[in-house]
C-alpha cells in the first residue's frame, strides 16, 4: 500500500500560467525552474471539481490512501466534504483551536468535532500563528491526543516560498522535546524533516522512539538535499521512521513528488517500499 502522508486540501483549480504568475517572483529558482518544467510535462484533465481533479493526479500516483491536512478551522470543513467524497481514499486529520487561551473550550470543541467526522490525527500549525512548538497551549491538546490515540504532525522548518511571516523562526523542532517527553504515547510527525533543522530532527528522532520524519515537499523543492538527509537518516535511524509526503500547491505536483522520489537509486527497494507507504500503514495502524 502506498500512503500520502502529507497533503493539503486545495481550494480551486489553479491552472499553470495562474501559478507562474503568482510565483513568478522566483523565476531563474532552481526549484521554480524545475517544478515549471515538471508540470508542463504532466497531463492532467480539464474540470472545474477540484476533489475530481485531485483524485486523478492521485490515481496516476499510483497511491491507495492520502492524509489530508487541515491549516485552518476553515479547512477542518474541508477535509470533512473531502473524506464524504472519496472516504477510502482520504485520511482526515484536524487543526485544533491553538489560538484559544481556554482549556476547557479547547477540549470541548475537539471532543464534539471528533464526534462529527472521525479525524485520526491532529496538524500543528502554532509556528504560522507566532507561537513556538513548546508554548503551552499544546499541553490540553496533546493530552487529548494521548486519550484518543491521536498521531500528531506538526509543521517544522521552512514555510512555502513567498509565506510572509516569520514562520521559520518558531519552526525548530527542539522546541518540542519537553513535549515528547510528557507524552511518551503520542506518535510525532515532524514535517519536512526539519528542515532547515534537518540534524537536530533526526538526533530527536535517535532519542524519542515515538518521532517520525516525512520528505514532504523536499523531493520538488531541494531533491538533492534529500538525497544526503535520507542517506544520514538511514545511516543513523534506518527508514523505518521515514513517510513520504508531496505537499504540493495544485494537484499536479503530487504526480510530481511521487516521480521525483521514483527517481532515487540510492536506497534500497526495501527502503523505497517503508517510506511510500508500510511505515504509514504501521503508523496509521490501517
């Protein structure tokens, strides 16, 4: 089975010039050069249904199962129209409420959501709201995680290119250890590998068994920095705590991930077979 551990709800159909010109600001990038080329290459089909859209670059992915990951309230709704429109393909996660400053409505509202569609994992977003990953409104929510047996992702590293907020200076997953340890039972996801952070990842990883990594986004945006951060993973930690993710910012590019990663020739097919899809399926406990 091949697992999608890391994909967002997209809005709208964006078409390639739409997005050349909302990124153009980055032409002459190495990543813009590269994910331009990489989408003018793929076929895709003509619709205004973006779930449609979606599941035909899924389709040709090759994958069985993709976790949706919610940023906002808003797009908790999202995920919810998401899932009633293709429930076995679709895993949905949850954005709690980490601007509240109340525990007891945090708690509530989490608990009546989990009632209304059957979230399996939370998506943490607290380095986009200005809060580090340590601060203190994540105590409630991982306490409910640990009761509901919740795996946790949490956004570290680097934002998407152009994201205006300070994002990278809260995104540093040490941030959290004082929270992998008080919840030994949750399983941690730290996104992107870290990245820019990518070794002090991996050093948590080699002391908490209860942390993962995933390459979301590092396969179009740095591939060859993926190789060696793969390479020093696997030296240290193996590829047993190792998901794929895309984390693309239209369909197209989880088409695009995916081939990206088919390209590696430097881990096994053992190692290739973990990482897209049987360290999530053991993770996700499908």
């Amino acid at each position: 089975m091949r697992i999608d551990f890391h994909c967002h709800v997209f809005e709208n159909v964006v078409k390639l010039d739409v997005m050349k010109r909302l990124f153009n600001i980055f032409e002459g990038y190495g990543f813009y050069e590269r994910m331009v080329k990489r989408i003018q290459a793929i076929t895709s089909i003509e619709t205004t249904d973006i779930i449609e859209k979606t599941l035909y670059h899924i389709k040709k992915a090759k994958f069985d199962k993709v976790v949706l990951l919610p940023v906002s309230a808003k797009e908790n709704q999202l995920v919810k129209k998401w899932v009633d429109a293709a429930p076995d393909i679709f895993i949905p996660f949850y954005n709690p409420p980490e601007k509240s400053a109340n525990r007891l409505n945090i708690i509530e509202k989490m608990e009546k959501d989990l009632q209304t569609f059957n979230y399996i994992g939370l998506k943490i977003m607290l380095s986009f709201r200005n809060k580090r990953l340590n601060d203190e409104i994540l105590y409630p929510i991982l306490e409910f995680a640990q009761n509901h047996n919740l795996v946790v992702l949490m956004h570290t590293g680097w934002p998407p290119p152009g994201t205006k907020r300070t994002v990278l200076t809260y995104s540093n997953p040490v941030d959290m250890e004082i929270y992998y340890n008080s919840f030994p039972k949750v399983n941690f996801v730290i996104a992107h590998m870290g990245f820019p952070f990518s070794d002090i990842a991996i050093s948590l990883v080699t002391q908490y068994p209860n942390i993962y990594l995933d390459i979301s986004n590092l396969t179009y945006m740095a591939p060859y920095k993926l190789k060696n951060l793969l390479l020093e993973a696997k030296d240290i930690i193996g590829t047993h705590k190792i998901l794929f993710g895309t984390d693309g910012f239209i369909p197209e590019m989880i088409e695009i991930a995916v081939n990206f990663f088919n390209d590696v020739d430097y881990l096994s097919k053992d190692d290739v077979e973990k990482i897209l899809g049987l360290n999530a399926v053991k993770l996700l406990k499908i």
